[in-house]
C-alpha cells in the first residue's frame, strides 16, 4: 500500500530548494525554479501617486501588473504585504488546462496556456511549464454524456479537445488499470507549470515594462476621496491611486472590510501527495498526461520520476478554515501550511491505488495541505464594484494559476478601454449582494468543493445554502407544489408537477421528469391563463431633473412617453450589448427599470458610474428587494384581472406596452401591459409583503376560467417560439445589436449622441458577418440548451445561444448564429447534440405570432378583438 516515507509535512513551510528537473521531466513541487532566494524586494523607489495600485502579489495580481505595463499604462504599483507568491500561489500543484465546461472562461485557459508558452523567451526566466496534455476519464455511460456534450460546446472554440477511447488512452498512459474506463476527454496542450517560477518571471516582465513591484508593503489603510481616487495608506507612506485592483487572496475579505465590503469568500484546505521516484514511472520514455479521475474525485500527474495527485473530498470531510473568517488571516501567515490529514483523503488514495496500481508501492514524501480560497459557486470575482468607486477585484480563485495569465489580459483590457473584451458575467462580483450571509458562503464553498467532479448537467441545481433571505412572498406558497431554481439569492418556480407525478430533481442530458409537466404549462398559457412569480427581476427606480437626458445617453432606444413602456439596451463603446432592460415613463422625469436577475448590480453598477461620470443631477434607487411582481398570460388574463379592478383593461384604453398604477382589489401595483411569454398579460409590481394576499386573490378570481401556475421553463419555450432574445444568451458583451436581430430597438436616427453610437454606425456601414437566426430541428429525446456547435459542409461554421422543445409544432427550436450567407430561411445547417449532428433548417421567425401581432392582423381583416 502507499507508505508514508519520513519526509511528511507538520505544518512547516516548504523549503524553497533551487533543484531543477532533469530535461523532460516535471521539477518537484518542493523545488522551485526561478530565481534562487530572492531578495525581499529589488525594490527601493517609491511613488507619490500611481494610476493603478494592485494589492496582493501573488500569481494574479504580478500578472496584471505585467499586462498593464506591458499595455503602456504608466504608474503601475503593486503592493505585497510579505513576498511574491505567499499565501496560495507559492504551494499550488500548477495544473494548466484548455479545458473549462463553461464558455467564454475557455478563452481565459486559453489565454493563460498561450502566455505561459512564450514566457520564458520574453523574461528570459525559466518557468518549469510542461505540456504533456491531459485525459479526463469516464468508467460510466452518464460521463460518456457528459463528454459528448462538453464536446459541443468546445467545437466552436480555439480549444483542440477529442474523445478518445480505451486503447488511446492507454498507449498514452500505460499504468492505468483500464478495466472500467470507458472513453476519455483529452485536451493536447494541457499540463502543470512552476507557480513560484510563474509568477516571478510575470514580476521580471511587469518590471522590465515599467511598473514597481513593492514589498514587504502591507497595506493598513484604503480612503476614498470625493473625485474617486484612493489614498493607499502603507507603513512606508501614503500614496495617491486612480484605482485599486484587490487581488489579495485569503487576505482579499481584509482588504474588502477596509472599503466597507464583506466579499463572500472563504479559505478551504486542498492537500495533495507527492511519491517518490516509481520504478514504472521513471523507466516511461515520455512524461504522463495529468490524470483526472472524475469518479474517484482526483488528479494525478507525473512529478519527477513519480507521482503526484490531489483529491476533492466530499463536502461532509472536506475542511473549511473558518476561524479566518470569524476571526482574521493569522498575522504573518504566508508561506505556512497546515498539518496534513492522510484519513481525511484515504477513500480518494484508495481510488487513486486501483486506477493506478504502481501507487501501491510507492512512497510518500510530501503531503501538501494548504489554504485555497473559494467563493460561494468556486468561481472567482472579477472586476470593478458596484457600489465603491474605482475599486476593482480579481479575488476567489479556486485555480489561480490556470486562470492568472487570461484574466490579467481580460482586467488589463477591460481597465485600459472602459469595456470588458468579452463576456464574462459568471465572475461579476456583482452576482453576490447583501443575501450572501457567512453561512451562505460556507454552506456553498462547502458543496461547490465536493461536487469539484461531479457531471455537469444542463439546468443544474445546487441546493446549499438555500433557501437564502431573498424569498419573495410567494415561496412558502409555492414550494411544495414546483421545482424551485435559484436566481441571484431567488427562489422561483422552473416547473409545477401534479398529483402522481414524479416531484424529485433529476438532471439529465436528454429529456427528463418536467418535459411533460412544462408541455401542460405551455398549452395552459396558450388556451387558459397562467401566473408566474418574477420577483428576482431587477428593479431601479431612477428620477430627477438630469433623468431624462442620463437615460436618453445609456440608451439606444428613445425614451418612452409618461405612461409608456420600452425595451431598451446599453451599448458598450464598442456597440456590444451591455444589457437589455424594460424602461417605463411612471411620471414626468421619474423612471422604474427592470432587468433580468442575474443582472441587477451588473447594470445598476453601469448606471451609476455613467451618472457620476457624467455629472448628471439624478437619484437612483435599487428597489429589487422592496418589490414582488407577479406575471399573468393568456388569453383570458384581461378576464380574471377585470373582475379585480375598477380600472378599463380593454385593449383600447390599456394599450400594449401601457404602464398605470392601479388597485388590484384592495391591492396597490404598477400594472404593465407586457408579458415575456408573448401571450395577453400583465407585469404587476407591488409591495413584496402583499404578494401572497395578491397572488390568492387572483388565482380565486380565475377558477372559472381554468387559472392555474406555470415557470420559468415554460417560459422560455413560450419566448423562443416568439423569437424574443434573451440577455446573457443572444446579446451580452459579445455581440452587436445588429447581428442580434434587435435593429428595432436601435434608433441611430435619435439626437442623443448615446454610447455606442458611433462604433455601432461603423459597424453597419462595414456589414454584419453573422447573423442570428431561428433554428427548428427534429431530435430523439434531446433538446438543444445553447452554446452547441453548428456544422455547414463538414466545419464548425457557428453556435446556438439559447433552445427548447416547441410544443407547438412538436419538434426542436433553437437561436444560432451563423455566417450572414447560411441565413436564409431555408438555409439547411447541422446542430452537435450528444456526439450526433442534426439536420436544422433556418425558419422565418416568429414561429409564433405574438398575442398584439395577431391582434392586430384580426383587426385589420375586419374581425374582432380576440
């Protein structure tokens, strides 16, 4: 069995050996390269007054430091507390990988893999990196799925990535016991590097293009002043910063608190163990590609001649280190680690023995046990805050080194051109807010930590932490009679099952247990009328003298008439789709905007920082929580809220888009004739503490007319099959409105010079290279999600954004973009679900008219009203 040798780490530091690996070989992880005992700080300038102080020198703040210097930016500070690389960095396991199963985080991989090639040639310091590719392996048919649907989602991106079989993956790796495994993922170009050589050859770049590495510099104290810029208070002095980028690490919550914010991160300890050499290893003519065991929840990689693998134990072994968060980051802790805890990982040691039997033999020489920090969902939080000016954060990495080289590119670009270069809403530090409590946070570090390997399904759920303080009045209502989604700290309702039927979650690749009960939502809206709770919405309330003209700049469309409502988008510079929001006229210069969940602080942030840049004499109100809204559709909504209100709801006096306050029985809203369902309906907003009483007094009133429940899935079949797009899928920041379809939302032809403007009149006069276009498709039992790879003439020629059932025409509907000359209607195209292509053909979109379009054709044709 694997033995411990006599070298096993107490809570000691690892030495900083200068040993080097022989040529392809990995270097030990106790052996760094680079430079040898460095000095504290080459250091002995100092600055008065910086454009960006980054604070926290480990691998990704000296990345950022390096790509802002290297961009151009003058003044470019970072200050460290002890030395480069303590805390994280210096003790991580180095994996590098193309591999992520989101999207645009593969250009971050990507990125970061492409730097880390060409590093040492610009440094000239060696960095250990070793690309010998790695293999994810699946021993049960559910990861087979899993692979051909990550595959997909990979076609269309820069990242090489094949599913290969038993036999490949054994020439490639030839001490596996192959007897389950059943396929792997490969990913050439994968590997490890050097985290300690890493990041001081980024220092060597980051000095050598001008920017001042500081430290031992501690930062004691953070003052904002009223024109945005920071004191940055040291032991050494005071320097004055244009902008602050925390990129502190464990010690990111400190830094946080200095500002006022309570940044929901958590330390968690990862061990892994190091052989020493293995006969069977050492007589390999080339190195291992690093292993990923997804069943037995570990990695594995050759280290020397031997081995070198960590596991992600269960939630329930796992081990939080949260006395840091009650308590404070031990002063002087940095290169320290804690005392290991083989049992704690036995069962994950035990799995790592039967994959790979030469482990039975070997010997341990090191067990590493050190702190890493998570955020509530494992991934990290980047970018500037809402709610502090100028204060940017790259905190929360989980995998710091696979991630440092991209996002100190994406934050260098984002900070240098006032836009991010890509979407990237999954690490907003804006998707957390006041719900995100301390025991939120370590209930989710907790599961985020054990599911680290667990399939990745389509609509997955996590259910720890929840339910948070952000329920709508709904949800004790609601919660035993649907399957709940969280939405932004939300609850809300994805599917109502009935007696008999089968209430469990259960994810799946293909169809699954809420197909049919979403089928009878759907034909519910569609022939009866239906209620839906959508409190998440992000609610703003924005008034005062500058309103209209702050609006009539953040937005392409025109202002609404009082009384009226639009959908209206904010460009970024470049004329990419920043956000799409309702914008209502409630009274004269006073506004209510909503936007979709996951959006509030994103776009509140936007709002705000164009408002005080521009000097614009506003009061701007987040008013999400204060809020219910209940929706309902169909085409006998008009008849059930009639019954409940003095006020004329008919179609000539409460028009299509129309805002008014009015009594729902007793019951004060804002009633908004619109319905993202397409369908007859209404948006009533009201006090979150009378959503119950509301939502009784509506579902009573439409007994007779057959009212019953519907979610958010239904939803979204009802809105494809509309062609309505969607934020975060059709248009974010990587797309242009144009190409989106939504031209008529853009009004180039308004006086207000808004942003975006000017590039986005570039782009139309250049022409568009894309187009999206609506996709119908005819499958077995699976349904495009979004992000699957569209095929033309035997290449990958573009990708879906968003899909569903249609159960109008009983077949599959999918938004894709693809080349302006495949978008014909007609225009047949093949879609990638689950390893097998599906013929496609472009239809004229809507599939579905909407409820004023038919309207409006009936009352054409002399008919009447429906």
């Amino acid at each position: 069995m694997l033995r411990s040798g006599a070298q096993r780490l107490r809570g000691l530091p690892l030495p900083s050996l200068p040993l080097r690996g022989s040529p392809g070989r990995p270097r030990s992880a106790c052996g760094r390269q680079g430079e040898e005992n460095p000095p504290l700080s080459a250091e002995t300038r100092w600055k008065d007054r910086a454009e960006t102080v980054i604070i926290g020198g480990g691998c990704v703040g000296v990345s950022l430091a390096y790509h802002l210097a290297k961009a151009g930016m003058k003044d470019v500070v970072l200050l460290e507390k002890s030395e480069l690389t303590a805390g994280s960095t210096w003790h991580a396991a180095g994996l590098t990988t193309y591999f992520h199963p989101g999207i645009n985080l593969k250009k971050i991989h990507y990125a970061s893999i492409k730097l880390y090639e060409k590093l040492e040639e610009e440094t000239g310091q060696v960095v250990g990196f070793h690309q010998p590719g790695s293999i994810r392996i699946a021993t049960t048919p559910v990861r087979v799925d899993e692979f051909k649907y990550q595959m997909t989602r990979t076609g269309w991106h820069a990242t090489e990535q094949y599913i290969i079989g038993p036999e490949k993956i054994q020439e490639m790796f030839p001490l596996l016991n192959m007897n389950k495994i059943l396929a792997g993922l490969y990913n050439p170009g994968d590997g490890h590097i050097d985290p300690y050589s890493l990041t001081m050859a980024l220092a060597a770049g980051a000095r050598k293009y001008g920017a001042l590495l500081k430290y031992p510099a501690p930062v004691t104290s953070l003052k904002p002043r009223s024109d945005g810029t920071w004191d940055v208070e040291t032991p050494e002095g005071s320097m004055r910063a244009k902008r602050i980028v925390n990129t502190a690490g464990f010690w990111a919550r400190e830094v946080g608190k200095m500002v006022g914010l309570e940044h929901p991160l958590i330390p968690v300890q990862h061990q892994y163990v190091v052989t020493s050499t293995i006969p069977e290893v050492k007589a390999l003519k080339r190195e291992l590609p690093v292993l990923r065991d997804l069943e037995g929840s570990y990695y594995l990689r050759q280290e020397r001649d031997g081995l070198l693998f960590g596991p992600y134990e269960s939630q329930e072994k796992m081990k939080v280190q949260d006395t840091w968060v009650t308590n404070g980051v031990p002063p002087g802790f940095g290169k320290e680690l804690f005392e290991s805890d083989l049992d704690r990982i036995m069962e994950h040691v035990e799995a790592a023995m039967e994959m790979v039997p030469v482990l039975k033999n070997a010997d341990i020489i090191n067990i590493v046990n050190g702190p890493i920090t998570y955020s509530p969902d494992i991934l990290p939080m980047v970018g500037p805050h809402q709610g502090v000016r100028n204060y940017w954060v790259a905190i929360g990495f989980g995998y710091g080194i696979i991630h440092a080289g991209g996002v100190g590119k994406y934050l260098s670009d984002w900070i240098l051109h006032g836009e991010p270069p890509f979407d990237l809403i999954e690490l907003d530090p804006n998707r957390y807010g006041k719900w995100t409590t301390t025991q939120y946070t370590e209930a989710k570090a907790r599961e985020s930590y054990g599911f680290n390997n667990i399939v990745g399904y389509p609509k997955e759920e996590r259910f720890a932490g929840r339910p948070t303080q952000r329920v709508s009045g709904l949800y004790k209502t609601l919660e035993s009679k649907c399957s709940m989604g969280f939405h932004a700290g939300w609850e809300q309702p994805h599917w109502f099952y009935k007696p008999g039927q089968d209430t469990q979650y259960r994810p799946s690749f293909r169809r699954t247990n809420w197909f049919e009960p979403v089928g009878s939502e759907y034909k519910q809206v569609m022939q009866k009328v239906g209620v839906i709770d959508l409190s998440p919405f992000g609610k703003f309330n924005i008034k005062g003298q500058d309103s209209v003209r702050l609006l009539d700049h953040l937005f392409a469309n025109v202002i609404p008439k009082v009384g009226f409502t639009n959908i209206s988008h904010m460009l970024t510079p470049k004329g990419r789709v920043y956000a799409e929001l309702t914008v209502s006229h409630q009274t004269p210069g006073e506004f209510l905007l909503i936007t979709g969940s996951g959006s509030e602080l994103h776009d509140l942030r936007w709002i705000e920082e164009e408002a005080v840049n521009g000097g614009y004499d506003v009061e701007i109100k987040n008013i999400t929580d204060e809020l219910g809204v209940l929706g309902i559709a169909g085409p006998h909504a008009r008849k059930v809220l009639q019954k409940l209100t003095a006020e004329d709801l008919s179609d000539e006096v409460f028009k299509f888009l129309q805002t008014k306050s009015l009594k729902v029985s007793n019951i004060a809203v804002t009633a908004i004739r619109i319905s993202y369902t397409g369908e007859l309906g209404w948006e009533l907003y009201h006090r979150r503490e009378d959503s119950a009483a509301l939502y009784d007094i509506i579902m009573n009133a439409g007994q007779e007319e057959g009212i019953d429940n519907f979610g958010t899935y239904a939803m979204n079949a009802l809105r494809l099959e509309k062609a309505f797009r969607a934020w975060g899928s059709e248009m974010n920041c990587d797309t242009n409105p144009l190409e989106a379809g939504l031209e008529y939302f853009i009004k180039l032809n308004k006086p207000a010079d808004f942003i975006g403007k000017q590039a986005l009149k570039q782009i139309k006069a250049k022409g568009l290279k894309r187009r999206l276009v609506c996709l119908t498709l005819a499958t077995d039992d699976v349904d495009p999600e979004g992000n699957e790879s569209i095929w033309y003439d035997g290449k990958v020629v573009g990708n879906t954004t968003s899909g569903s059932y249609s159960y109008s025409i009983q077949k599959s509907l999918a938004f894709a973009y693809v080349p302006v000359e495949l978008s014909k209607v007609g225009q047949q195209v093949e879609v990638e679900l689950l390893g097998k292509n599906y013929t496609a053909s472009v239809i004229q979109e809507p599939l579905v008219l909407t409820e004023p379009t038919r309207n409006r054709l009936w009352k054409k044709s002399g008919k009447d009203d429906i």
